[in-house]
C-alpha cells in the first residue's frame, strides 16, 4: 500500500489523523450468542490477534474483560440492559443516532495514558445483510476492525476481507500488512501526526 492509503486509513471525517494499538493482552467477552457461536468469536479473535503478534490473557488486572461484544437484536436491548449508561457515555442520545441511522453496529474505544487502546466495546445489531452473513465472517471482521483503531471510513466503501475460491472469506492481504506493521515494537502505540503512516508504509515495503 502506498502512504497515503495507509493514511487515509486512520484519517478521520475531520482531517485528523489518529492511530492507536493495544497496549495490554486483550480479553474478550462476548454476549448474546449460542456457546458455538462464542468459539468462532473467540477463534476469529485469536487469530487477529496472532496476525498482529499481539498477545491475550485469561483477565485483565484492572478491567477483567477488556473487549467486551454484544449481539442485540434491538438498540433497546442496550437501554433495558441494566448498569449499560454507565458502560456507554450518553447511552440515551447515542441510541437516537443509531436508530436515526438505521445502524447496525457502533464501536468506541477507551484509551490509557500513552494514547494506547486499553478496553473496546462493540455492538452489533443482527438484522439485514449483517444477521445474513456466515458467523466466520462477521467474527473476523469484528476482530479485524478492533484490533487497530480505524478510520470511522476505512471500510465503508470495501470491506476488509475478501474471498478466495470456494467462496471462502479471508483477510485481504494489504490490510493484514497493515496490521502486522502497526504491532511492529518499533513502532509507536499510539500516534496523532500523519507522518506515522509513512513509517508504517516503510514498514510494509520492507516486509
């Protein structure tokens, strides 16, 4: 990928570019599935995060769970499920936006100190073309779209898999080099100038 697709990537609607990773192992928790659909969750996590040569651990000291995903059928699961206003900052007006917008998901990130990733959450609404899709496929594109903190725009226009014979999904591969670059030690866990993605693209073509 070239710097500016890097770029454009963690470029936000309003100008601002800003990237962050993980700073501590990830500990998923997942609500609102069947026991098989938790493991293919699970599975999906696992193998973003080996992708990246990040790390998971059985708790988070401070946190217990730090990536925390729910399936709903309804926005108002979220407002009828207690203590959720104290999870999600300004639960009432969020849910009007959702359903103004008829959304199917919603993401958003808490951060440590460093600006790193320390705790996602991640909602997902299982209606229309998402409830339609194989559980393999929206688990890795969840896992996929956490792991780093996107662009809100990054993958509106393509969606960060693609498929391959047989009709198989799979992470399409520059994605997956941006990803493998982003953990790299060297580079930072969190960053707010554009000149990170040149090193980011440096790191791609050298690998």
């Amino acid at each position: 990928m070239t710097a500016e697709e890097v770029q454009a990537l963690f470029t936000r609607e309003d100008g601002q570019y800003l990237f962050a990773r993980w700073g501590r192992p990830i500990v998923p928790v997942v609500f609102g599935v069947t026991d098989e659909t938790l493991a293919v969750v699970k599975g999906a996590c696992e193998a973003v995060v080996a992708l990246a040569g990040h790390r998971m651990a059985e708790t988070d000291p401070e946190l217990g769970a730090n990536l925390m995903v729910f399936f709903i059928r309804d926005w108002q699961e979220l407002a009828d499920t207690p203590n959720m206003d104290r999870l999600v900052p300004e639960l009432g007006p969020l849910l009007a936006r959702l359903r103004a917008a008829g959304a199917t998901q919603y993401r958003f990130f808490r951060f440590d100190a460093e600006g790193a990733i320390r705790a996602a959450f991640v909602f997902i609404r299982m209606e229309g073309a998402l409830a339609a899709l194989p559980a393999e496929e929206l688990a890795l594109s969840q896992m996929v779209q956490v792991i780093l903190l996107w662009s809100e725009n990054a993958f509106a226009g393509r969606s960060p898999l693609g498929r391959i014979a047989g009709g198989v999904s799979v992470l399409r591969p520059e994605i997956a080099d941006v990803i493998r670059a982003a953990y790299d030690p060297v580079m930072p866990a969190a960053a707010g100038d554009a000149s990170h993605a040149l090193r980011l693209a440096a790191r791609i073509g050298a690998g």
